[in-house]
C-alpha cells in the first residue's frame, strides 16, 4: 500500500470517537499511522513530523524523504492536539467562517435571544466565553396552531426568498412536521394576517418542477411516497434514512434549485451536504425516541447548525434552538442553553469503552494487522 498511496484525507475526523463508525475509522487511521511510522523509520528519517520550515513546495521527492501524509478535517474538535499527537501530525485550527452563523434561543414564552460572545475567557483553554441576550423587545405572536413558532419561523425565512430545514427527532417526526407546515402556510394565506409577511408566489417554471418531481415520486409505491409527493407539490419536503438514493436525490435537487424551500429532516442531513440553507430550526433536540439519553450532543448541534449559511448564497445564516412551550417532549431549558453556549466535549477513543479497553476491539486490530502482513506475530 505505501507505493500506492502517498496521501490519506479524512473528513469529520471528530467520528472517530463515535461508537458506530468511529471503531472502524479509528481502526483504519492507526493502521496508516503505523505504515506511515515503518515508511519513515526505513527510510531512516524520524518517526516524529518536522514542522515546515517553508511553504515551498516540493517538486522531487526521494526514498528518504517517502512517508504516507494523513490529513484530517473537522469543524468541531476540541482536543485537536491530542488527535494530532497520536497522528503523529502538526495539528492547525482556524475560526474563520466565510458565512456568520447567528444562534438563536426562542424560550418557550416567545422571546427570542441571541448568542454572544461576553468578552471573557473561559478557563485555561482561552477560548471565548459565550452567553445570550434578549434581541426581540416583544413576543413572537401567540398561534394556538403553532404553539411553539416552528411555523412561524419557517414562513418568516421564505417570506425573504430563503430556504428552511428543520430538524426533527425521528423519520415519522420528518413527514408529520412537513404537512404540518404545509397546512400552517395555507391557513396564513387564506387569512393574510397582517403580522405575518406573505409569501413570494412561486414561478410557473418552480410549480411545474414540483408537479414533476412529485409524479415520480409518487409512482414508486413505497410507503413515504405519497406523504413524499403531495408535501413537494406545495412547496416542503422531507429527508430521512429510509428515501432511496433517488429520491434522496430528487429531494435534494428540489430543495437546491429553490422550487421547495422548506426541508424536514433527521440528522441524514447533519453532514456532507451542501445544500442553500439560510436557516436551520430545531424543532426537536433530541434523537430518536425520547430520553435524557437521546438529547443531541454539543457535536451534533454545530455539526447540524452549522449548515445554515452558505458561501455565495447568503451574507449570513440562522439556527433557532426550539424551547417547547408544552408536551411531554420538552428538553430541559438548560440543556438548549448548554448546547448554545458550552464548550465541545472531549473525543476520545471509540476501542475504549467506558474507560476500559475493550479486548475485542484490540483483537481486531492486530488480527487486521497481521493478516494484511502490516505487523509480523512478535
């Protein structure tokens, strides 16, 4: 492999602390770590990476200066220098963001607040403290139909000709939040009310893609397909783990090309895709079914806020942490504060469980290892 592969690139490096995927990636990254290590000890050059001393290119290279690159990338990080150390690689950081991203908390009476830095420190790590403000003087209006603005919220953005996600807890969650969104956007046309902006009517050549995109939809016969097709005939849609590639795709090009403008989804859409999304609305903060266990992590909030706001399309994007007035599915205040304004957790070792070294993940490791002739039995 080390005379094929000179360069491995490795997005949401922060997956390697995940239970799931990240026992592979990290199994996967230890391996190339240690063939870059038997690269450069044969060669005779160090096993630890000399920072640069130029940005100079390198135009030639020769056996002695042959080693296998990892580079890792990842928005949400906090102990990068570990990470780096056990790549044996030069770790380098960046706030930069092309697009600001305003975070918002609508408490559960309606007042909206906003995240702002305070002007401290936090601790020994220097990173900015963060803490909220009141930026709306009233309430959002009260709607016994929309209870805890989501809807509101929604038509305010396309109200401006942008697009909406909204984040929602399970897969039936997606279907239901989408019709109900429908329906909110017909009653407020019907009446017009004068505190809710309208909404820009869409063009021939937008309803006749959405009649399209639906009747293909909709011949597939499958059990979201109808659901699918008559939300994207008015102009929503939604986005799961159960649409199929093509429809994944269908849905996608829709809500991209601006003929729908408002997208319901679970974290399908967290990351690795980039779609025109001005604001990102957390109807729920939880995953899956609902328990203190499931509340979404610091992680998963940046990573899903973190697509409002794209390079080119927007001067900025939003993201609305949902405080449920009512409901037997309200998470704790609190914990919406934490996610705003909390610092990242710590990513640890996913072949670690609960501080303990799992034996079977490391029996895997080295059988791997030895079998592909990367490691010898000593």
């Amino acid at each position: 492999i080390e005379d094929e592969i000179c360069c491995v690139v490795v997005d949401e490096l922060h997956l390697v602390g995940r239970d799931d995927r990240g026992t592979v990636m990290e199994m996967l990254l230890s391996k190339f770590a240690f063939i870059s290590k038997l690269i450069r000890h044969s060669s005779g050059t160090s096993d630890q990476f000399d920072r640069p001393q130029s940005l100079t290119p390198v135009t030639q290279s020769t056996p002695s200066d042959r080693f296998l690159q990892i580079i890792g990338l990842t928005a949400t990080l906090p102990n990068i220098e570990e990470i780096a150390r056990w790549l044996n690689a030069v770790p380098f950081s960046s706030d930069f963001r092309p697009v600001p991203l305003r975070e918002f908390l609508k408490e559960a009476d309606g007042v909206v607040k906003l995240r702002q830095r305070t002007g401290r420190m936090v601790g020994a790590t220097g990173d900015p403290e963060y803490d909220l403000c009141t930026v709306t003087p009233t309430a959002l209006p009260t709607d016994p139909d929309d209870p805890d603005h989501v809807g509101y919220l929604a038509r305010d953005a396309v109200s401006m000709g942008k697009s909406v996600m909204i984040f929602c807890a399970t897969k039936k969650g997606c279907q239901l939040t989408a019709k109900s969104i429908v329906a909110y956007f017909r009653r407020k046309a019907a009446t017009a009310e004068a505190e809710t902006p309208g909404i820009p009517l869409p063009s021939k050549d937008a309803m006749d893609a959405r009649t399209l995109c639906a009747q293909e939809i909709g011949r597939r016969g499958l059990e979201y397909s109808q659901a699918l097709a008559g939300v994207i005939s008015q102009g929503a849609c939604f986005h799961h783990g159960d649409l199929t590639p093509v429809d994944r795709n269908l849905v996608e090009a829709a809500f991209r090309q601006g003929h729908v403008r408002v997208l319901c989804a679970t974290s399908t859409l967290g990351t690795g895709v980039n779609l025109p999304i001005f604001r990102v609305i957390f109807k729920d903060a939880f995953q899956g079914m609902f328990a203190p266990s499931s509340y979404i992590s610091q992680e998963t909030y940046r990573q899903i806020s973190g697509r409002a706001g794209r390079t080119g399309v927007d001067d900025w994007g939003e993201s609305y942490l949902i405080v449920r007035k009512s409901g037997n599915q309200r998470v704790p205040r609190s914990h919406l504060r934490e996610l705003l304004v909390g610092s990242l957790g710590r990513v640890v070792s996913s072949v670690v469980v609960g501080g303990v070294l799992s034996r079977e993940r490391c029996d895997r490791l080295v059988l791997e290892m030895l079998s592909t002739a990367q490691a010898q039995s000593q």
